[in-house]
C-alpha cells in the first residue's frame, strides 16, 4: 500500500473519531445522522478528573466505552501501518486520546480521564497483538 493511502486512512480515522468527540450528542449523531458543534470558550476542567459519574451508567454506557475501545484499537492498528514504528503509533494514539478527551470539554462534552484510559487500552492492546515480526522486520516506506 503506498504511504500516501496508508496517511489518508489514519488521517479519515482521526477525523472520524474527532467527530465523535465534539459533537454535541453522540446519541443524535448515531441514531439520527446529525453533527452539530457548540464551542465552549470556558470550559470546567476540574470535570476532567470526575470519577462520581461514572456510577451513573445509562443503558448505552458498555457500547460508548467498547466504541472508545475499538475506535483506538484501530487508530493504532492505522497509526503503525503509517509511520511503520510500533511505539510511535501507540505514543500518537495516547496523545490523540488525551487531546480527544480534554477537546470534549471545549464542545460541551464529557471528558474524562477514564476515557483516556479506555481509549489507550484499546490502543495497547492492538500493540500487544499485533505480531512481533510484522514490526522487526525492515519494512520500505518509499512504496
């Protein structure tokens, strides 16, 4: 695959999922089709670090964290396919994690830390089962 579609894949991917991120209603997006951003100037990022809410689980909470989980899992999968380096493509899908998460409380989302953690198991574990050879061996970018 020629290194200029293996970028424009991860780089869909991370559009993708940066408009998961700051839609207003995820539920409105997946259910209805609709997109719809409302920037937050003065966002509250002591909410960031909240844990009570996570008691709080509604009935869609186990498919919005599996989609956390998978979404990442394949952005590492996309990421390593790109830049060929199997820790550089975990370390950018940690960041893109972190920024997805903090961006949500500039678009009157939830951010959160355990998302964050979500988000980078997922990456780590397309990490961990990825095979060891497809990253040891000599692999030509110029293709």
């Amino acid at each position: 695959m020629k290194l200029k579609t293996r970028i424009l894949l991860a780089m869909s991917w991370t559009s993708i999922l940066f408009i998961f991120t700051c839609t207003v209603s995820l539920s409105m997006l997946l259910k209805h089709q609709y997109i719809h951003f409302n920037f937050n100037p003065d966002p509250h990022f002591r909410q960031f670090f909240r844990l009570m809410d996570i008691n709080k689980i509604h009935d869609e909470w186990i498919v919005v964290k599996l989609g956390h989980f998978i979404g990442f899992a394949i952005m590492d999968v996309l990421l390593f396919n790109m830049v060929r380096r199997k820790n550089t493509a975990l370390l950018l899908s940690i960041l893109f994690a972190i920024v997805t998460e903090i961006f949500q409380l500039y678009f009157h989302r939830d951010g959160r830390l355990y998302d964050v953690l979500i988000d980078s198991s997922g990456a780590l574990i397309s990490y961990l089962l990825l095979s060891d050879r497809a990253f040891d061996k000599e692999i030509d970018t110029t293709r």
